[in-house]
C-alpha cells in the first residue's frame, strides 16, 4: 500500500520516501491512550493556558505522572530559544529544555557574566506523548520557560540556565551563559532633531520550512553570521508529523524530532529571539483539537493576537521603525483544512485593526506579515493557497503592507509588485518597489532545510536571469485544483536558502528603505530588492 493518493500530490517524492519509511518500519498504531499536556513548577504550579490544553484532549485522558528524583549536578539544560514578549524593548522569554525532571529550575541574569545575583524561578510545562501515537516512543518531554519583564531598551543581558544542583554563576559553569539584546527606545525624534537620537539600522532574517537536517545546520551558521535582531521562522517548524495534515490519523509523527530541532537550532536561538508562525506540519493533533497543545509546552510568544487558546501563534511586535505580524494560515486553507475556520473569522478581523493602528503610528515606517501557506507562489507542490488571497491580500494592499514572507513550498521564489491580482511593476533583481502606490512583493522563504520541490519554468536568479513571460501554476480553492497562468513569477531559486532583511530609517529628505536578500545555503547572494518609503 503507497502513499494515500490525496496526500500524495502534496508531497514530494522525498517526503513520500519517508513517509512510507515511517509507515512500514515501524510496526505501530495509535492506541486508545491520550497525549497529555500539562505544567509543573517546582512539582506543583499549574498555569491556566496549559492546564486548558490538558483538558481540551480530543482522545480519553491518561494521566501520567514523574515522581523519581536525579542528580541535578548530572543534568544540562539544552535547547535554549528566545522570544519577544508583546514589547521587544522591555520583555523577553528565555525558553530551554532538560532531559529528566528536575528540582527547582531558575534562570540567573545580569548586565555581566560575573554579576548574575539576580534569580528569577523558571515554569516547567511537561509533554508527555505515550508510544503508540504515530511512530513515537513512550517520552515525556520537559520544556521550561521565564518570561522577563520591565527590562531596558537597547541593552545586552547576560543570563544562565539552571536548576538544583546545576548553578550557571559557578565558575566551572560560566561557559553555559548566553546574552540578548532588547530592543532599542523610541526616539525622541525619528531623524535625531530636538535632542532625539536617530533610530538605528538593524538586520532580521526568515526562513520556513526547516526540520532537522544538515541543510538547516548550514543555514542557521550562517544565520548567525548576519547578526540580526531578530529571527523570523515561517512554520513548519521541526517536522514532528511529517504527513501535516493536522489530524491523529498522520502517520510518522514523532515527538521526539523535537529534541532534535532545539538543540540544532540553539547556536543561534539562544541570543537571536526566534519567532515562529504555524504551518500545517505543526498541527500535532494528539495533544488537542486545535492541534497546538504541543507547541503551548514548546513556545511562549506575545499574547496579543486575537485568540490565545485556539490561535496562539497569532501575535504582532514592533522593533524599531518595523512591525511584524505574524498569522496562522491554517485558520483559512483550503487546501489542508484540518483547521479551517477554526477562529471564525476573528483572526481577519485583528489583522486588519492591526494595519489600520500601524499605519496610523508615527514610529513605524514598516510593516511586514509573515506565514506559512504562500499567497503567491508556482511550485508544483503546493502552489498558492487561495483562502490567503480570498482573506488577507485585499487587506495587505489597502494597507500597503511592506514585504509579505511565505514557507510551505520548498523553495525561493519572489514576485514582482503586485496589486488586484496583477503585476503593476516588474521588479527586476536590485530593483526598487514603493508599496504606498505601487502594490505588494511576496516572498515564499521555504528552503530553510527540508526535501527540496520544483518549478514548471526555468530557475531565474541573480547572475542567472531567466525572464519568461508567463508560468504554468494553480491556486488551491474550496472547490479544488484550479489551474492558472501567471505572469508574477520574478525570482525563482532550487537550493537551500533564507531571507535576510536589511532595515534602514530615512535620513533627512530621504527614504526608509528595506534592503531583502535572498542568501543561499553556500552564502552566495540569489536575489536583491529594496522597499522604499517617504519620511513620516
């Protein structure tokens, strides 16, 4: 028996490889067991947003429980990630995870490694999948989280990880410790007048689409290498459920891919906060209905999207002159619908009253959505999803939304300036595009490190142009399949690769100007554009 012929034209034949490898190597099945998710702090502290998971379980509950003590002493924590709380400048969580349970966990911080007096106790949400879902092991998993808060604008910290036996601030221990850096102040001014101080250039990156794998160790080392402020990760995050469709009956899924994934991507989580959006593959449908119980254990980003408990990877910040939002696309897919409607329609109706406030503010310049399912792409695995252009692209165009970043394809492939459907400006590598009244450029980022898919028409890229006048795709509708002919396809680019975002504030009479690159997994430049916009 092969790959399930709906499921198999939205893979490639490397996923089919390996999802039938899952399937027939591993002679289990889904008992009548739950995956719980649940919370500890000290062996006692449940916190509200979790214990709801653990009783929104969509199979019978089964309770679990770890009573046996270690060694702290014989325990490292790993897997360190960051992310931003609702306002970068004075808020972050410092996520980790151990191996066994442990007594007391905490985290020091500090403005140097020799002076970390300040301890602040650390929440533990355990994960624990029994074998038998998917192709997992019996495996509890302990993800620890302390979340920062009244922090300065514009500072380094230092800071360890720790817990009963196991001190950061000992000396032996000292080459545990990482640092952050929040986000810069406001200025009193945006150009520096009236004694204000000019805002700062930055550089963030994106990706999506990454798993575990040697490609994405070769794009998180460079990454690291960009220093930028921030990491913005545009779902399919590790690949856990490797079918990603969002239901128990996935096959492959295997919670521990996730140990994996953290300690992989810590060389660059750990001092880069690293902001996911949720794709169809990181809907784990055994830990609850909306198949997101596992990531509340993973992850604590801002709370500020419209729905918490369905929606969690719904949030915006602000960092410098930039916003960023970021959408779960899953809540509007037609074509993987396990959570279609799952917001009922709350999700658009923030997103909108987000752009409407970020246009209205006087410190952002920029604004920029990413997610998973692509607005605009020609791959010939999943092409584009028309629940996104149904519900959010007339909102991205009457707002002028800056830049908008996809994964899901595995692939590059850039748009040029598009508005009503159309191309209103072709935007040649090294061009320039001005959203105010020009349209929007999209980008699909998804070759962070998985199985590679394919174009119909010949790879176009810097140094390598190839311009055609049109190219054969389709669009994923609630009716099916629906083939299309589009002559937006600008940039397309089959090898490992990420986005780098180059962000510079107008000078005096000047533009603002967003300077995107694509870089390749070899560090060679694929593509180059620049957003442009007038001085507020």
């Amino acid at each position: 028996m092969g790959v399930p012929e709906q499921l198999a034209e939205r893979m490639s034949m490397a996923e089919q490889h390996e999802y039938l490898r899952a399937k027939f190597s591993r002679r289990t099945m889904i008992r009548s067991g739950a995956v719980t998710v649940g919370a500890v702090a000290g062996g006692a502290f449940v916190p509200g947003a979790v214990a709801q998971a653990a009783t929104r379980t969509s199979v019978p509950t089964q309770t679990y429980t770890r009573t046996e003590k270690v060694n702290g002493a014989l325990v490292a924590p790993f897997g360190r990630h960051l992310a931003w709380g609702n306002d970068p400048r004075t808020e972050i969580t410092v996520s980790w995870q151990v191996p066994v349970a442990v007594q007391k966990p905490f985290i020091r911080i500090g403005a140097h490694p020799w002076d970390l007096s300040r301890k602040i106790e650390a929440e533990v949400r355990t994960l624990y999948t029994p074998a038998g879902v998917g192709a997992s092991g019996d495996h509890t998993q302990y993800y620890l989280h302390a979340k920062l808060t009244h922090l300065r604008p514009g500072k380094t910290y230092y800071y360890g990880v720790g817990h009963a036996g196991f001190d950061p601030a000992e000396a032996h221990l000292l080459g545990t410790l990482g640092t952050f850096t929040t986000a810069p102040d406001l200025p009193h001014s945006r150009l520096g007048s009236s004694g204000g101080t000019p805002m700062k250039p930055f550089t963030f990156t994106a990706f999506g689409d990454e798993g575990v794998s040697y490609h994405a160790l070769a794009n998180n080392s460079l990454l690291l290498g960009q220093n930028p402020a921030f990491h913005l990760h545009a779902g399919d995050i590790a690949y856990g459920d490797p079918a990603g469709q969002g239901k128990t009956t996935d096959t492959g899924f295997d919670s521990r891919v996730w140990d994996q994934f953290l300690a992989q991507t810590e060389s660059v989580a750990k001092s880069v906060p690293w902001m996911p959006a949720y794709g169809n593959h990181d809907m784990e449908a055994w830990y609850s209905p909306n198949g997101y119980g596992g990531e509340d254990a993973r992850w604590n980003l801002p709370d500020n999207g419209p729905d918490k408990k369905n929606l969690p990877g719904v949030y915006s910040f602000v960092y410098g002159n930039t916003a960023v939002i970021s959408l779960d696309a899953n809540d509007i897919s037609f074509e993987i619908p396990a959570n279609l409607g799952i917001s009922g329609g709350t999700q658009t109706k923030w997103l909108e009253a987000q752009l409407k406030k970020f246009r209205a503010s006087k410190h952002v310049d920029f604004v920029v959505v990413f997610f998973h399912h692509c607005a605009y792409c020609t791959s010939t695995a999943h092409a584009s999803e028309g629940g996104v252009r149904q519900e959010w692209v007339p909102l991205f165009e009457k707002y002028s939304v800056d830049l908008v970043i996809n994964g899901h394809n595995h692939q590059y492939e850039r748009t040029d300036v598009i508005k009503g459907g159309a191309v209103t400006k072709k935007l040649p590598i090294g061009g320039t595009a001005y959203p105010e009244t020009e349209g929007v450029v999209y980008v699909t980022a998804g070759a962070a490190g998985r199985s590679l898919y394919a174009f119909t028409a010949p790879l176009s890229y810097e140094g390598h142009e190839n311009e055609v006048d049109s190219v054969a795709s389709f669009i994923n509708t609630k009716d099916g399949k629906v083939n299309e002919t589009v002559t937006w396809s600008r940039v397309r680019y089959l090898d490992y690769s990420f986005l780098r975002v180059d962000v510079t504030p107008a000078a005096k009479g000047r533009h603002a100007t967003l300077t995107v690159r694509g870089i390749a997994e070899t560090g060679e430049e694929v593509d180059r554009f620049t957003v442009a916009r007038r001085a507020r």
